[in-house]
C-alpha cells in the first residue's frame, strides 16, 4: 500500500490486489513499531494529510526502553529521546490502525478478495496477474509484496527458501484495565519491556494506548489538529482496535510441547504460564487476563540469503523477499523501505528494467544483512537456548546490561548503535 500510494502519487496507474475479503478482515497481529526508515517512507509516499493521520492515528510513543528479569527486576533502562520531527521517533503502531490508514483515499485502485495465483509474460513484454476467481489484470510491473508464503515469489524465484528459525512465539492481547496496568513494574509504559529469562525465554511488553475511547470518539486532551483528523478520518469506522497490552513470549521449539501449534486461547496462555513456573506472578496473572480469542502460536521463519537474479518486470518486495525473525524489530520497517526505494527507482526516468535491477540490487544487500542481524538476536540456534552454556550465555547478557546501565559511557554506546539500526 505504501508502494501503492508513491506510485499514484506519481502519476502512476497501479493496481492493488489483496486476498483479505474485506477492508476489515483478518487478525493481522497486533502492535508494529515503526522505527524512522519507516516513518520516513510513509512520509515520502504517503498524501501529507494522510501521513498526519498515520501520526495521529500511533499509540502513545514510548518513553523508555526497559530490559527486566524475569522477576520484573529491571538490568538496564533506557530513555528514549524526545522526538524532534514527526519521523526521527519510535512509533507504536496497532497493525490493523495501520492498514486502515494505508487504505485510505485508494479505493478506487484497491481490489479485495483477490487471491493472486500466477502471472504469465504477455508477447508484448508486459506481465499478467491472474487471480483464484478466473479474473486478470495486465500491467509493466508486477511487485510481489504478499509477505512470507509470497506466491509471486514461488514463481519468480523457485530456488528461494524459507528456514524455520528453531523459534515459536506466542502473542496476545490483554484489554487495558486498572488491574492489568497494575502488575507491570513502575515506570514502565509508556514503554518497551523486555524480559530476558532463563532457558532462552523472552516476553516482550507494550502498552497500546490510542487517542480515541472505547466508543471511537477522539480523546479529549488530544490536541485540536489531532481531534480534526480523527474525526474526520474514516478508517476509524473500519478498525475496532481499543488499548490494549501486548505480550509477546519466545522459546526455542524444543522447550514447546509437540501440539503447540494445534493450541490457542486460554489454553495455550496457560501453557506459556505452565512452561514459566519461576516467573514472577504478576506475569501469569497478565497471561490468565488474556483477550482468548487474541493468543496464537507463530512459527518464526527466515529467509535464506539468494543471489542477485536476472532481472525483469516482475519484482517483490518485504516479507516475499526477505522475511526476518522479529529480533530486531525491523521487518515492516525494511518493507517500507523497499516500497519507498521502488518509487524513486520507477519514476527516477530510467528505462523500466534498469530502474528495477538497481532497485533488487540495493534491496537484497540492506534486506539480507537485517535478515542476517535479526536470525543473529532472536535464533533458536543461540547459546542462551542451549541447557549448560545457556546459562553462563544469560549471566554474561546479565552482567552486560547492568553494567551498561551504570556505566555512562557503554550506555552511551549501547543507545548510538540502537539509533544506528532503526535508522
Ligand atoms: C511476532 C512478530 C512481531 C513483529 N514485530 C515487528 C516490529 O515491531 N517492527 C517491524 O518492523 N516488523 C515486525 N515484524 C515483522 C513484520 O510483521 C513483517 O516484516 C511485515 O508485516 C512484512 O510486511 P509485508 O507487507 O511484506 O507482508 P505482510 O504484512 O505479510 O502483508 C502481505 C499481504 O499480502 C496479502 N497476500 C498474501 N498472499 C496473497 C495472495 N496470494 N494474493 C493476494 N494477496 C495476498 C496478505 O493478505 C497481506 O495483506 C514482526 C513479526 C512478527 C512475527
């Protein structure tokens, strides 16, 4: 969509073609922080009042980034700067939100309940997408942008594989309540917790708290700019997201039981709670005030790194190309900035498939490297994962935090190369 908006910005005709049946179908996850790669692509390509309103439209922005034991004991706290424009800042972003303000103003180029299944070179060079209702559509470009199972890149690149990245997650959603609020530490939201457990355990924790109430009417205390876009935004008809808390947990596969991807619900929050018997309490009484229909096992998978090809009119983009394990946050944000790259590169004035070759070749350099950075934090091959050295591997991340967070200087460091990532 963000590819979709640079483009027509441009004067370009596009087409958009999207399996979900409705603008408001799909559970499509839950908090997405976009980081400034992100931020400044939807700035270039999105209308400017539509990219107020995809400010208007975060969660509160965390104030502070806090890594926590698992008995909720704090290792290291950082601050997060204030922003000093409306791209240099973390943002959190509900993925629902999100979709609904990318859909905005495009639904005359929007298609859903499109299923794309192959495209085929027309004798004139052009390509043709067709679709699982027997429908087509023939255009100069094809881009693949249909995430992890990508069908376009099935068959655009047969010899790119996915690896199983030895990890599952399981997310939820927990509603906003006084009780929920009350179990996390002091000072934590708004903010990012990050519980690093023993045996390679994780549980990541955001606060997800919007301007508008539980009946969809602006806040008030929200400024008056902010107010107007929310009124007069229709994409709050469509998304029925409400603050909530989110909890992401990780392990390495083997520590699940072999039926964990059958589970879901309560009881598969109650087999994370059953599988952390040393975490603090106020974690399992988080867990046993989770949304039900909100907690799903994800597979985490990766790609694995693939050779510049030879290039023609049919391209991808994000996840079809380069899906990441969430280490580091940045899978969305590296989509953006593919979407971003494609429109300079085809409205930059060079022939099509130039502008298309030096678009995949900047790609697969910056996508791969943050495939490779991201498998590097959050791979069930790490030592923290591993029985003995696993422990010796935690103590050691232990020791580092806490003396980054009493040591200006690696404090310092730690914070520069965190901007560093996330642009
Ligand atoms: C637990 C978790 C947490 C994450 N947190 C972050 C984060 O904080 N920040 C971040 O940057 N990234 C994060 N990511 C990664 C991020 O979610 C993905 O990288 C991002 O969604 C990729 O975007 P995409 O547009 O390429 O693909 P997707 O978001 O998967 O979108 C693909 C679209 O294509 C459609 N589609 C699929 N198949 C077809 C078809 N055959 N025909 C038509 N349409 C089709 C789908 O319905 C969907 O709309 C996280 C991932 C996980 C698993």
């Amino acid at each position: 969509m963000c590819l979709a908006h640079g483009l027509r910005r441009a004067g370009v005709d596009v087409a958009v073609y999207e399996r979900d049946r409705t603008r408001a179908s799909g559970l499509h996850g839950y908090r997405v922080g976009i980081d400034p790669h992100g931020s400044r692509a939807l700035k270039a390509c999105l209308p400017p009042e539509l990219y107020r309103t995809f400010v208007a439209t975060c969660a509160k922005a965390p104030e502070r980034f806090m890594f926590l034991d698992e008995r909720l004991r704090p290792t290291l706290t950082l601050t997060l700067r204030e922003p000093t424009d409306d791209v240099n800042d973390e943002k959190s972003v509900s993925r629902m939100t999100l979709r609904q303000v990318l859909f905005t103003g495009m639904e005359d180029v929007l298609h859903f309940d499109k299923t794309f299944v192959r495209y085929q070179h027309e004798p004139d060079g052009r390509v043709t997408a067709h679709f699982a209702d027997g429908t087509s559509d023939t255009g100069d470009v094809l881009v693949g942008a249909d995430g992890v199972h990508s069908p376009v890149r099935k068959q655009r690149l047969p010899h790119a594989r996915l690896e199983d990245a030895g990890i599952i997650a399981v997310a939820a959603k927990v509603p906003t309540t006084p009780e929920a609020l009350s179990l996390m530490p002091g000072g934590l939201f708004p903010g990012i917790g990050m519980v690093l457990a023993p045996r390679g355990m994780a549980c990541i924790l955001h606060s997800m708290e919007f301007p508008w109430t539980a009946d969809g009417r602006p806040k008030s205390g929200i400024g008056g700019s902010d107010r107007e876009l929310l009124a007069a935004w229709p994409g709050l008809l469509f998304d029925n997201t409400r603050d909530y808390l989110n909890w992401g947990f990780w392990a390495s596969t083997d520590k699940y039981p072999a039926d964990v991807m059958q589970r879901s619900g309560a009881d598969l929050a109650r087999l994370v709670t059953a599988m952390t018997p040393r975490w603090d309490p106020r974690l399992h009484r988080l867990f046993a005030l989770t949304d039900a229909s909100t907690c799903f096992p994800i597979t985490i998978r990766t790609s694995v790194r693939v050779e510049p090809w030879p290039t023609d009119n049919v391209t991808l983009l994000g996840d079809a190309i380069h899906t990441m394990t969430p280490g580091q946050g940045v899978g969305a944000n590296t989509a953006l900035r593919d979407a971003h790259n494609l429109v300079r590169a085809l409205t930059g004035g060079r022939p099509l498939l130039d502008a298309v070759r030096d678009y995949e070749r900047e790609m697969i350099e910056y996508g791969f490297k943050a495939v490779e950075a991201s498998k590097k934090q959050t791979g069930g091959d790490q030592l923290v994962h591993r029985p003995v050295v696993g422990r010796v591997a935690l103590a050691a991340q232990r020791t580092f935090l806490r003396a980054t967070d009493r040591i200006p200087a690696l404090k310092r460091r730690f914070e520069a190369e965190l901007y560093e990532v996330r642009g």
